[in-house]
C-alpha cells in the first residue's frame, strides 16, 4: 500500500469551504459546514470529516440541499424554540439551534430548540461542544435514514441516531460523548466488505434478520446490544427520534429518503435534530459542578486497563489525543477526497 | 418446586404502606413509595417492586434512610429547580421533583429538576411516565453504588445508573423506555450463581476486569455494548452520572456507600437523580406530535419479527401486557417478602 496523503488543517479548510461555496452554498452555510467537517477530521472521526464535501457539494448542485437557507426561529415558549432549517445543510441549523438553546439556558437555568426541515450534520459532537464554550453543558441528537433493525425485527427501522453530550472540565478539554445506537455505522460494513474480513459478532444482520458475520450478506445493523440487550440500543435509537422528528415535525427514520442509497437527489429529506443545555449554574453551583466533575474523572482516569500499563480513558480523552496528534502529522486525506479538493 | 405465591395488588399494597409506615415513614413518603413498587411490581420488573420493601424498611428503622423527610425546593431560574430530598426515601423525592418539572414545563416548555441527598428510587420509569399524564415526554435519570466496569477497566465504577423516558401516546398506553446502563444487573448475576448457570458473553468481569461466564469469578459488571462496545454504555453511564449527580451536588458513583454490600446502615447515601420535561405544543405541537408518534408506533409494530408470527415491540409494549396479565393472576410474591408482608 502506498501512504497515506496527510494535508494540514489550514489547507483543508480553504478548500473544503472553497467547494463548498462552489457549490453553491452561502458564505454562512459554507463556514458552518465548513468548522464542523474540520472538527471531526481533528478529532479523527474520518467518517464524518472532509470527507463528506464531495457529497454535500454534489446534493448542492442536485437541488436535495437549499445553499442559501433562510433559518426560521419560532420562539415558542421562555425556555423552548423550533427551527425551520429551509432545507440547508444541517451544520449551519444546528450550530444555530445550540447557540440560541445556551442564550436561553442562560436567562430560563435549561433551553431546548428542535430542528425540522434539516439535513445530515455530520458529527452530533461539534455543536454538543458548543456548550462547554459557554460553561454548560449541551446534549444533542439527530434521526437519520434507516438502517437498523428494531430489536429481532425483519426490516431497518431506525438511523444510527447519535446521542452527544459534551460537559465542561475546568482546565480541561470538556467531556465529550459522541455515539451512534448502533453498534458500528453502515460503512463499517462496507468496509469489510472491501477487505474481505468477516464482521464482529452480534452487530448486522442479513436480510431476514438474522444476525450474521458475513459482510456481503450484512444487510442492516443491530442496535447497540446486539443479539441478546439489542432493545436497549432500540430503545435509545427511539428516544433520539422521538426527541429529533417526533417532537419536531422532522421525518420520522423509516419515511426518510436515504441519504445515499437512493437515485433521488432533489427531494428534501426532513431530517430532525434536537438540543438541550443546562447551566450548571442553576443546579449546584459552578464551583461545586467544577470540582466534583474533576473528582469524577481523576478517579475515573485512575483505573488501571485490562491492556498492561494503559489507564481508563473518559469519553472525549481519544478524541482530544488525536487531534494533538493531528496538529504534528495533518490530516489523513482519502484519494477520491483528495482528488475532488485537488490536493 | 411448589407453585409460586400470588397476591393481588390491592392486598400488596396495603401491607406495604403499612410496613413502611411501622417502619417509621411519614405518610406521604410510605405512600409514594408504595406506589413506585407496586407500579414495577405491576409490569413485570420485579427486582424493583414490593420485594425492596424489607430493605427499605430496614433502613428506615436502622438509621441510613428519613422517615420523615422535609423536601427543600430551591428554584433557581424559571425553568430550572434543585431538590434536597432530606436523606428521605428516593420515591417520594422523585415524584415530587417529576410534578415540579411538569409545573415549569407548562411555563417555559421544558424543565429540569435536580434531585440530592436522596436514595434508591426503585424503578426510574414510575416517574418519567407522570409526564405523559400530564401529556408530556419525561426523561428521568438515577445514579447508583459503583458495580459496573468502565470500559477495559479493573474496577467497577459507575452503577447500572438507568435512563428511563415516557412519551403520551393517544389513545394508546404511553411509549416507555426504561433501561440500565449495563447489560444485566448484579442481582442477575447472584441468580446464576444460585442456579449454577453459566452467564450470557459480555455482560460481567472477574476481579481483574477479564470478560467472565463464571457466575462464581463475575465480580462487577460489563457496561452496556459489551466487551467490544462497551465504550458506549460506559459513556450512557457517565451521562446519569453527569446529570444526576455532578450537576446536583449529589455524591458520584464511586464514593457512594454501597446499597446493600457494606455493614455502614447508618450514613444516608446522598444518591442523586435528574429529571427533564418537554411540552410538545411548545415543539411541533400536540396534534402533529400525536400524529407522528402514532405513524412511528405503527410502522414499528408492523415489522416481523425474527421470532415466527410475531411482530416487533415498541419500548412498554412488554411491560403493558404484563400488567394486563398480572390483573387477572395476581403478582407473584418471592417466599421472603411473603413472610415479611405476613401474606
């Protein structure tokens, strides 16, 4: 194998925000996008980094996404609003819905804004950060296509619906979770494929339903949990879209148009999003938040690891490690995205 | 083996209120505990029904739990409250923070009530489902006495620190998810042992933190996903942790005194829980949530199941037909709370 292109950080964003506004995005909804896709190639979540302009640039050009998205907020109680994402790119909505959720947290001790009427936003993490910023802390969920099965169910139902939570550490980078309810995305699978490896155990099934190893019968995820605890990882798959479509009016998984397994490119998805943030301010206090949220962690982190001579890590210290990492090295870049920033 | 004991609720409850209230409970604490476990005792999740009746009653007379409580509201911002349950039973706190969360979720669309210096609260659904009767979506969380691993990790940790959340579904019973964080929890465990099975894969560890099947060796359990997945369980588990108590002041799972393993009956456990609620007119509205809430239920349920002439169920949908079958059986009752409740 040859190596991997690695491009720096500056460079990726020029060109990313650059194909972006190409596309016809407009200089807000490019940035936003923009900050999120860098975001996740920081922190080496490759899934949902820069990778995923060529796609966004091409549902721009295909009409599926609206570049110049006028955002309606309908305040609709002190502590609570819902926001009509004009069929824009997802990342500018959210980034918008979690920084108007802090303002009202500010002023109500908790605010929470659903979004309709979006798209995909990439990793759910990057606006969930957005609280710590401001010293809060911030939970966001987003439905998406179906592509797991209910528990021992026959048919996809549900998206892989990541739940972020992201809580400031004093002196610290904030904690940080960023999951799906599956157990591994679809392009794990895919992957797998192209390797010709068999699957972990207990994380897709075949077309009946059936749990299976075999990438190429792999037709759909199991939710988190797998065989036997896969209600678990449903359940929450169903709270992420009762909270993210239910609640707001977004498209419910099963109705949603795939995000790329499909020949339609025009039609807007409707697809749903929903944050919450609390002040810590308003519950214990700030002082005591801060110094029983280290006490947490430095005994969390304080675990010795079942692998010799490693600690536990707490939800975020990966992430945080390789975006170090990063700064030395660059970014890994895949040849096609490569090619389509022409890097 | 002989036939197991049934009893009627009716008879259930009276004995115990009346345990509770010898036991030295007020009667408003004797009441709302008495409710939460005959509700689990109800639906099928015995491990948290009347069987903790004898436990309880043994920590009202031994000192560590209040009988008489004088719950302490300080609302802290419009939407957003902290309540200190005064080393009461955790039920009475529970229920009365739910009804506090409602209260400013009719006001401001969404609120949060904080609770500490509380304790075991029994199942955490009991409270989440008073939103749906007030035609809300609840969401509860509790933290609990360190018996689960992080990932990879040679300690327990986090307790199985359940989320639980109930949506109003018209003219149905209300969408219930309430679930550990863990696979199982401990007392599953002590179940195996007893009966000399072997454990299911990826759900507990031996003293030094290695994926065990021996009941005997299983010293604390795996988080939720397991020994590949478990990342996500854990991370599921420090977001109670987080909510319930760093935020409320209450103590972390691992300084927490433990529940029933410790001599130490005497020190309150200072066991924290978070509560939000969400209005849905203040979102997509009460008739599209309705709507939409229905769509997701029914094209879930159409789904086959793997299981031969079965359908897929929705999170309750289990937990409902129990209850509708223990109103013609009764509810079984263990041999030692029969003799307890003189039954």
């Amino acid at each position: 194998m040859s190596e991997i292109f690695h491009a720096s950080a500056d460079i990726l964003e020029t060109r990313t925000r650059n194909a972006l506004l190409e596309a016809g995005a407009s200089t807000e909804t490019a940035e936003a996008t923009t900050q999120a896709l860098l975001y996740a190639s920081r922190i080496g979540v490759d899934s949902h980094g820069v990778r995923l302009v060529t796609h966004y640039a091409a549902m721009l050009r295909a009409g599926r996404l609206n570049g110049t998205p006028a955002l309606k907020v309908h305040r609709t109680a002190p502590a609570t609003a819902l926001l009509d994402a004009d069929d824009g790119l997802g990342h500018y909505a959210c980034y918008h819905a979690m920084q108007l959720a802090i303002e009202m947290a500010a002023q109500t001790g908790i605010g929470a804004v659903g979004v309709m009427r979006s798209s995909h936003c990439g990793a759910a993490g990057a606006y969930a950060l957005k609280a710590p910023e401001a010293g809060m802390v911030g939970i966001m969920t987003s439905n998406s296509d179906a592509n797991v099965t209910p528990f021992r169910g026959t048919h996809a139902f549900h998206g892989t619906n990541p739940i972020a939570m992201a809580a400031p550490v004093e002196g610290q980078m904030p904690w940080l979770l960023d999951m799906a309810t599956s157990s591994i995305p679809f392009n794990r699978v895919r992957l797998y494929r192209s390797l010709g490896l068999p699957l972990p155990a207990g994380v897709a099934a075949d077309a009946e339903g059936n749990m299976t190893q075999d990438a190429m019968q792999a037709s759909m995820l199991l939710p988190l949990g797998g065989e036997s605890y896969g209600f678990k990882g449903a359940g929450l798959a169903g709270m992420v879209s009762i909270l993210s479509a239910v609640l707001t009016g977004a498209m419910i998984d099963p109705r949603m148009i795939q995000m790329t397994d499909t020949s339609d490119f025009t039609t807007p998805r409707n697809v749903g999003h929903f944050c919450i943030v609390l002040d810590p301010a308003r519950f214990v206090g700030r002082e005591g938040f801060d110094r029983a949220l280290k006490d947490y962690l430095a005994m969390l982190r304080a675990i010795l690891s079942t692998t010799a001579g490693e600690s536990v890590m707490a939800p975020g210290d990966r992430e945080w490690k390789t975006m170090e990492e990063r700064k030395r090295t660059g970014i890994p870049v895949d040849p096609d995205t490569r090619g389509f920033l022409k890097l």
